[in-house]
C-alpha cells in the first residue's frame, strides 16, 4: 500500500479509490479495527500521513472471489 501511495503521489493523483481484499488492511485504516501491533502502527501512522495528501481518498475491501 505504502509503494502504491508513493506512486500515486509522485504521477500527482489528486483523487484515490484504495481497494484491497485484506479486511484487516482496510479496518484498521477505517478504524473499525484497533491497531495493536507496534510495527503496525508505525505503518498506520504512515499510510494515514500519505492519506492526507489527496484531495479524496477512499479505502474499500473487496472479496478476494
């Protein structure tokens, strides 16, 4: 996620639609999961910063059929 949000920022996207079928990913940047692991809140803090970096930004899970 982090590579793609790189990429995106540096071809200046303005608007964002994330899709990702890991659940886990997409709650725990929506916030309906809480980010307990200490490496992973370092990522979250991360991708939240790069979040904020687009005018629109959207996370949304897909099923993985």
């Amino acid at each position: 996620m982090i590579a793609g949000l790189h990429l995106a920022v540096d071809m200046g996207v303005e608007n964002l639609t994330f899709k990702s079928d890991l659940q886990l990913l997409v709650g725990h940047m929506d916030g309906s999961f809480q980010v307990k692991d200490p490496l992973l809140l370092r990522y979250y803090h991360v991708v939240k910063g790069m979040l904020g970096k687009f005018k629109i930004a959207q996370l949304e899970h897909i099923n993985r059929a």
